[in-house]
C-alpha cells in the first residue's frame, strides 16, 4: 500500500500538482484494519483539499491494490503542525535541532535571517 500510494503522489508531483502530493506526504499512512487508510494532517485546510480530491487516489489505489473496499480516514491534529516550520526563524531552529554546528557556521560568516 505505501509503495502504490507513494507512486501516486510521484505521479501528481510529475503532473505540477505540487500541493497536494505535499498534502499527502505530510504524513505516511497507516492501514487500520485491513481495509482503512488512515493519514493525520496538521490543518482542516489541507484535510478538505485532500477530501476534495479523494476519489481520483482512491480510484488509483484500489485499481493497484485489487482491493475495491479501502476507504481512507483523515484526522486533523494541531500538535503536528508544530512540527513544520514556516518562518525563517523556525525553519532556522528546525535545522539546529537537527544539527547544532549550524549555529556555528552562522555565527562563523556571520550570517543573519
């Protein structure tokens, strides 16, 4: 199933649909009883355009899968929406978690936002 749904968001990517093949990425979905794609996205914004354009990934991953009774299920949780990071400052703050020698260079060439 994550390999199918992974090609899908490749093939919307080649397509220019850049938003939502991020939209789907946003998260990797998980199969909940056999029958049941479940994805958790950070805002009721990206889950409605998701919904919005459901039935043409449905229809692509229930071709793949041979397996014409799947559903997907979309939950909105705030909490995941810390984990992105929007503006200079936390996408800065984001790459020093990550690796703290970055606060070096920028200190370093001193470097500013």
């Amino acid at each position: 199933m994550q390999q199918h749904w992974d090609d899908f968001v490749h093939q919307l990517e080649n397509q220019g649909r850049k938003i939502l093949a991020s939209n789907l990425n946003a998260d990797v979905p998980k199969l909940k009883n056999g029958n049941t794609i479940w994805i958790e996205l950070p805002n009721s914004t990206m889950k409605k355009e998701v919904e919005r354009e459901q039935s043409l990934m449905m229809d692509y991953l229930k071709q793949n899968l041979n397996n014409y009774s799947i559903t997907l299920h979309i939950t909105v949780n705030e909490e995941v929406a810390k984990k992105f990071a929007f503006t200079p400052e936390e996408k800065y703050e984001k790459l020093r978690e990550k690796n703290p020698a970055i606060d070096l260079l920028r200190k370093e060439f001193d470097l500013d936002f």
